[in-house]
C-alpha cells in the first residue's frame, strides 16, 4: 500500500512493492522444507500370540432340503411325496437340528399360491429361519 506523504500540488511518483515473487519464492522454500524432511517411521513392538495352539474350525456343509411343489400342487421333501402333516413333522426336526439345515422350496410356475403360502405358513410355524426360494427364473414372465 502506498502512501503520499506531504500537500504539494505536484503528484509525485508512488513507489509500489511487488510482492508476487516474493510469495512465489516463500512457497517455493516451503515445499523444499517439506520435502527435504525425513519421514517419521513410528513402530509399536507388539507380542502377538501365536494361532498354533488352537483348534482349527472346520467349515462343514450344511444340510440342504428341498421342497418342491408341482403343478399338480404335491408337496415333495427331497423328491419324496408328503403331506402337509409330514411336511410339518419335517420342518419341527429342521427347526431342532443345529446347525439349522438350508430349505430350499421349488414351487412351479404353475402351482397355486395358497398351497405355496401354507408349506411357508409351516415352515415359519415350525421355527425354520433358513428358507429360499430357488428357481426364481421361472416368474420372469
């Protein structure tokens, strides 16, 4: 910021600092001072514990039943016939098994809803949590 200093009439020259290459410099140092400091390595020594002593959790593969309804509306568990009583005794020793096995429920396109909705009534009765759908392709349409 310049300042005129003084009342004459005559307007004198106003001396003006550029301070541009003055920043540019400053930045310039700035950067090289960042670069040119070492980066500080910060390190924990820690004594983990050793995974040899415990058991190994084998992955099993879990029971996989299939209900299939065709379009006649017969029930099948595990391509065996059923009632809906027997379905119903199924799903109670499903529901008890631990772990609790998969129910896979294969209706047709064709079968009806209610008859679908009750095998699902059943299994939600019986306290069957692993249920699916499969074949979910055929309803596209």
């Amino acid at each position: 910021m310049a300042m005129n200093v003084g009342g004459g009439a005559e307007g004198g020259e106003m001396v003006d600092i550029n301070t541009t290459p003055l920043i540019d410099v400053m930045l310039v140092l700035l950067i090289m001072f960042i670069i040119t400091i070492p980066i500080q390595t910060h390190a924990v020594k820690l004594d983990l514990p050793s995974n040899q002593n415990q058991p190994q959790n084998s992955q099993v593969d879990p029971v996989i039943n299939r209900v299939s309804i065709d379009f006649l509306n017969t029930i099948y568990w595990n391509d065996q016939e059923v009632d809906l009583a027997t379905l119903r005794s199924y799903f109670n020793d499903a529901a008890r098994m631990e772990p609790q096995p998969e129910i896979h429920l294969k209706p047709d396109a064709l079968s009806r809803y209610d008859v679908v909705n009750n095998v699902m009534a059943q299994a939600q009765m019986s306290g069957v949590t692993k249920i699916g759908f499969v074949g979910n392709e055929a309803y596209a349409n």
